[in-house]
C-alpha cells in the first residue's frame, strides 16, 4: 500500500494538470491501452491527495482538477508505437509511488522522456526481426534456404518502414513500402533460387511489420467497454494489415511485368 503525499505539501496544479496530460499523451501515443492510462492517472491523483476526472481515447486525452476550474483536452497522434517509451513512463511512476523521487524529479523524467529517443541497440533489432521472420511451426514446412532468406529479408522490410516511417507522415504509406521491398526480394530470390518458395518467403518477411501486438490491445480494450478506443485501434490495426497486402500485390505485379 502507497501512502499518500501530506495535504501540507504544496503541488502546484498547472504544473501537475500540464504534466499527468503529458504522460497520457505520451503513453497513448506509444501504445499504451487507454484503460491501462486512466487507472494510472487515477492511482497517482490518489497518491497525491488530488481528485480528478478524466477520460481517455485513442486519439483525445481530458483532463480536469476537480479543486479548480483548470482543464486540459489534446488531440493524440497515436500512429506510433514504442513499447520501450511505456514501459520507462510505467517505471517512473513507480518511482513516484514508492518514494524512490519526489514530484519535481518524477515531473523532470517525464519530459526527458517525451524528448529521448529511446530504442534498442541496432543489432538487437535486426537479430529481433529476424527470429521473428522465422516461426517455428513453419520450420518443416518449408525448405531450409527459404528459412535462411526469411532471417535476412525481415529485418530489411523493418528497417526500410521504420525509416519510411520516421521521414513520412502519411499513415500507412511506411507499410506499402515495406512490404513492396519484402515482396520484390522475395520474387527475386525466387528467380535466382529456384527452390525458394516465394509465397512462404513473403509471409516470413511481412512477420515484422504484422500489428500483431496492436490487434491483441484493441480485442483486450473492447473486451473491458473501452469501445472507441478499441475499435479505433483495431481498425487502424486491419488498415496498416491491408497496406501490407496492398505493397506486396503491387510487388508481385511489377516483378512479372519486368521479368
């Protein structure tokens, strides 16, 4: 049991009101279940002998100090995704409800946060997406050099979208490129290496850039009455899926119409 900050203690409600609403946006923003950001904004107002209201979506964050007359309603770009960022902003406000840092430090990480890039090591990401490229219940299912090709065309499709990403801000257009790459190797693979299976080697590369992960949050969001939230999820989850499908197609033609 957390025990809560002495009323005496001064907390500034500008400050506070300006930073709970940017660590919701910030954790909405990097994939964080809408429910999962509202129980923790209420768990840290009660540490802090502080009611408030708020409701949190996909795409909206509203907050409100029920002690005064100060709101706050953001707009959430919510096309990114960073678990690494979640998990830190959960960490630090454990911190927070433990005692191990005080308001002022909790409120200092939360903006390095916000301005850090934080991300894993590029070798662990390429080894990453390459083990996921290579799903053992295929194993036997398909020849030994369409597995090998798998591990190395993964990571390439993952890294082209992720730089596609970065540098675009139309939504989806990272997943058509990534999956154009994915699928073009892939029939050129299967050109040159005739006992390469293209449609396997395909799947394998699109693994990585599949919103697995996102999909499981929507189910779980609308299975706990968070429906805008997860039906928003979910259906940008089926529309980055299709780019997916709507690269490699393209891929596929353009390669048979050249070779």
């Amino acid at each position: 049991m957390t025990e809560t900050v002495p009323a005496s203690q001064p907390i500034n409600s500008d400050r506070l009101l300006e930073n709970l609403t940017q660590y919701a946006s910030l954790m909405i923003e990097n994939g964080a279940e809408a429910s999962q950001v509202e129980n923790q904004l209420v768990t840290i107002s009660e540490f802090l002998n502080v009611k408030i209201n708020c409701a949190i979506t996909l795409n909206t964050i509203f907050i409100n100090l029920d002690s005064t007359s100060k709101t706050e309603l953001i707009k959430v770009n919510s096309n990114s995704f960073n678990l690494q960022k979640v998990d830190a902003l959960t960490q630090n406000t454990y911190a927070l409800l433990t005692k191990q840092i005080n308001l002022n430090t909790y409120y200092d990480r939360i903006d390095n946060i916000a301005h850090k890039n934080i991300n894993y090591p590029v070798w662990l990401r390429f080894l990453g997406a390459g083990l996921v490229s290579m799903p053992p219940f295929l194993l036997f299912q398909t020849t030994p050099i369409t597995y090998l090709f798998g591990f190395i065309l993964g990571p390439i499709g993952y890294f082209l979208n992720s730089s596609v990403d970065r540098h675009v801000d139309l939504p989806y257009v990272a997943n058509v490129f990534g999956a154009f790459t994915v699928a073009f190797l892939a029939c050129l693979a299967g050109t040159f290496y005739p006992m390469t299976s293209v449609a396997s080697l395909i799947i394998f590369g699109l693994l990585p850039l599949f919103p697995g992960t996102s999909i499981v949050n929507a189910i779980h969001e609308i299975i706990h009455n968070e429906m805008i939230s997860g039906l928003i999820r979910l259906l940008q989850s089926l529309l980055s899926a299709g780019a997916l499908g709507v690269g490699s197609t393209i891929a596929v033609v353009i390669f048979n119409a050249i070779f």
